[in-house]
C-alpha cells in the first residue's frame, strides 16, 4: 500500500517527466497548499503567490523575525516633520532579471502602476501617496496627501515589490521579471512554479539552491506523503492532525509560529444578485450565524486545538485587539431568537470553501452547528483561484476564506471593509467606519489610533461582513537535512540562508 500511495504521489508531482531534476542537489522542492494566482504583485493576493514572490521579486523594505522593517532595495528612509514627504535611498547594485538596472525611476514606474492600473489591488494600500519623484538614481521621494502610518508596512510586500519597467504589459503574468533571487523559467498551472538562480543577484552570496520548485498540492496526506518520501524538501501549512506525527517522524522537524492575520467567514452584503438573501441583507441573520459556532469545538475538532479561536481582525496578543470585544460563547437559543426577529424561521445560504480536506471538514462542522439554529449551509467547493474569481466578481453569497495578516493593523482590515477597499468583495459599506479607519492610518500613537479601530469594530461585530473564527498557526515540515530555515511571522519562506546538509 506505501509503494502505491508513493507512486500515486509522484504522479502527481509530474516528477516522472524530470527525474533529474528531482534528484538534483541544487533543486530545493516546496509543496504549496494551492496554486498561486497571477504573478503580478499589483494584481495578486493569495498566500502562496507571497511565497513565491519571496524568490522572484525584491521589495524596497522586508521584515524581520521580530517585525521591525530592515533594509532591501531601500538601504535608508526618512518622514519630513509634517509625515508628507518619505524620502528613500536606495541600491545601486541592484538589476532586473532581464540586466536592466534598478534605480529610483524603475521604482518610480512600479509604484505609480500600483496606485494607477484599473484592476490594482494595492491601490488602497498606497492611497496616501500623491505623486513619486525620482530626483537622481539612488534617491526616491514620495508626496503624501495626508499623514500615514501604514505607508513602509505596505511597501515590505507587494506594494513595494519591483518589476522590470520594460516588462510592465498586459503579458506580464505570462513571464513575471523582477529583481530577486531568482527568475521565473516556467509554470504549469495548478502544478508548479520554477524559478532559477539569478547570478547577477546583489546577494547571491546568500542562496546555495540553483534552482526552486514550488508544488501546488491542495491535498495535505498527499502533500506530506510527498515530503516523507524525499519528493519534497519542505512544505507549508502542515495540517494540525499531522503534527504530532511529523514532530514524531526522525527524518522530519516541524517549525510553527502564530500567523499575523485571522480566518473567517467573508459574507456578500451589497455585491450583485447574490447579496440579495436574507444573510446579506439583514445583520440580525449574520449574528445569528456568528452565534450558532462554537470557535472553541471548532479549533478542537478541526485543528486538535491548535488555533486560537478569535472573533477579531487582529491576532491574540496584538495591541490593537479590543477588550471590549470577548470572543463570544455560543448560544443556539439567541440565534434561533434573532432569525425570529428578522422574521425568518430558517435560512438557506450558500458557503464557498476551498477543496481541500481541512477547508472541507470545516465547512462541514460549521455546517452542523448553524444547521441547529436553523441555518442551512449549502457547501460549495472550489479550486482556491476559482473561489478568489468569484469572490472578486460577487458571485458568492458566503466565502470561507483568511488573510494572512501584515504587521500594521490596518493591513488586517481596511482594504477589507472600508468602502473602496480592493479586497473588500462583499461590497460591504459604512460610512463611518470609513471615516474611523481612514483616520486610524494618519495616527502614530497607538492608543489614539487603538480608539479607531475599537471603534470600527464595535460597528463591524454588530454588522458582520466578516464572521471572525480562529487564527491559524502556521506550521512549516522540512526534511531534517534543510537547514537555515528563519520561521518569520508572516509565514513566508524566505530562502536566503537555506541549504542542504
């Protein structure tokens, strides 16, 4: 039976078509759990796409493993007094894989892209900027319309990450050339992403793999069977039931840290036909719903305990967390209450999830629970890219879906709510928590700006566009012969140190 499931495994790695380059040394292989979206960082906003843009593009700042913004493209930066000019120095060994140079025009051209192409999804996230300049080469300057807070947190992923200015089309994602480590060689969809070493990287000093294969394998038994076979050298979001067993496994070691963002439910109030249902129109159904889950059994059925159940757009221990806003106890007869209220006496409604195993048992056990308070969940499942389509087109009534987190709160929460939020798919809109929120990104003081966002979220629990579940510790399984793996809170793989023993 092992012999078959391994076999069965690499079938569907496609490793059959290059055994070599399985079995090269210089090949490090990571098993993803989906396929990316488009490999355009102003377009993309999935999880894996991050991962593999870690290798292909540079950005002008990155994070550390304590969440301090650290030098890339960037080697300095500076706010003028009055928050309305940030100046920045940047590199001037640095090339595009294509051999042009970067300099402050080619960020100039990435940035101003970002904040202008119709379908940018960064361009709430650099909405405070009014104009780029680029005074010499090695200088960029940008003007600010108001204050903002936000503004080198959104810039440490794909806001600041740079694409050759020549290659800047409508064919981009075909052939995406950045600035990183590595360059793009191919992809199959829902299958892999190759990258290869770029030499005339102003680091490459630091990457030892020649070159990076990234699997798409939603399935997670297949995806660990991969690993404990050597088809895979490393893979991301091990499943909680198989912790313990990969932590028992001497050929394994297992790396976790508490991720930056949430999990939830995201629910179609006000985009298009689907909306048009009593979970969309009517907030006394959303709460009914929020009520009928119990996010403790939830983490201890789905995730052996492992996730922290939540009911806030913020991880546990994050300072902007709201005290006034405990996670709530579940409470059937209060639900079945407010459906009474909405004159309702059972709801039917649609829930997107992903098809993988874990998304699927937990539409499931979310399913039961509503079910008792007299909501029933029809469970469709998709690929991830589909799922995020449909999001994106309103073609969704609910959607169990996350975010990965960023570390300045409002990366957690405007571009998702805020009316002209980019990713804000329900269409979901309130005019003071634009105001509130608009307001928090112009503050530097925390407990000022923390007086917004409880604020916000004392309107958003009681309106639920989003139904707040668990935050996911991400766990990452290696090979026990990678070493130089840093497990970094944003739940990247960084590949800068990375070798084989």
């Amino acid at each position: 039976m092992k012999r078959i499931v391994l076999l069965a495994s690499a079938a569907l790695l496609g490793l059959a078509a290059c055994p070599a380059q399985a079995q090269s040394p210089s090949t490090l292989r990571i098993g993803l759990q989906e396929d990316p979206d488009m490999l355009d960082p102003h377009k993309a906003r999935t999880f894996v796409g991050r991962i593999v843009f870690m290798g292909l593009c540079d950005r002008l700042v990155d994070i550390d493993p304590e969440l301090k913004i650290i030098p890339r493209l960037a080697t300095e930066w500076s706010f003028s007094g009055d928050g309305l000019t940030l100046t920045m120095k940047l590199r001037t060994d640095a090339k595009f894989h294509d051999g042009e140079t970067f300099n402050a025009e080619a960020a100039k051209a990435n940035l101003e892209r970002a904040m202008t192409l119709p379908d940018s999804l960064r361009k709430s996230e650099l909405a405070s900027v009014e104009s780029v300049s680029a005074p010499d080469p090695a200088t960029l300057v940008l003007k600010l319309k108001r204050p903002d807070a936000t503004l080198l947190a959104q810039l440490t992923d794909r806001a600041g990450m740079m694409l050759s200015p020549k290659s800047l089309g409508p064919d981009i994602t075909a052939k995406p050339i950045c600035s990183g480590p590595y360059q793009f060689v191919e992809r199959v969809q829902n299958d892999r992403i190759v990258l290869e070493k770029f030499k005339g990287h102003w680091e490459a000093d630091k990457y030892q793999f020649d070159r990076i294969v990234y699997r798409a394998i939603p399935d997670t038994t297949v995806r660990l069977a991969n690993l404990r076979a050597g088809e895979l050298d490393m893979l991301e979001r091990l499943a909680p039931t198989d912790v313990k067993s990969a932590q028992g496994d001497k050929s394994l070691k297992v790396q976790s840290t508490a991720n930056l963002g949430y999990q939830g439910i995201t629910i179609n109030t006000n985009h298009g036909d689907a909306a048009n249902q009593p979970m969309g129109k009517d907030k006394r159904v959303r709460q009914a719903l929020s009520l009928s889950i119990d996010r403790k059994v939830l983490s201890q059925v789905v995730f052996e305990g492992l996730y922290a159940p939540m009911n806030q757009p913020f991880n546990p221990g994050n300072q902007y967390l709201s005290a006034a806003l405990p996670v709530p106890e579940r409470d059937v007869a209060k639900a079945k209450a407010l459906l009474k209220e909405a004159g309702q006496s059972k709801v039917s409604v649609e829930l997107f999830v992903t098809n993988n195993p874990v998304d699927a048992q937990l539409g499931q056990v979310i399913q039961a629970m509503a079910q008792e308070a007299g909501i029933d969940i029809q469970i469709r499942s998709s690929e991830f890219a589909s799922q995020l389509r449909d999001q994106q087109q309103g073609k969704f009534q609910m959607s169990r879906i996350g975010w990965s987190g960023r570390i300045d709160p409002d990366g957690n929460i405007h571009q998702f709510v805020t009316t002209k939020g980019n990713q804000n798919d329900g269409k979901y809109s309130n005019a003071e928590v634009d105001r509130l929120l608009d307001e928090a990104r112009t503050i530097y003081d925390v407990a000022e700006r923390k007086k917004r966002y409880d604020a916000a979220q004392k309107i958003l629990q009681d309106e639920l566009p989003i139904v707040y579940l668990y935050n996911q510790t991400v766990f990452f399984a290696l090979r026990s012969n990678i070493q130089g793996f840093v497990i970094n809170p944003d739940g990247m793989i960084r590949l800068s140190g990375l070798k084989r023993s």
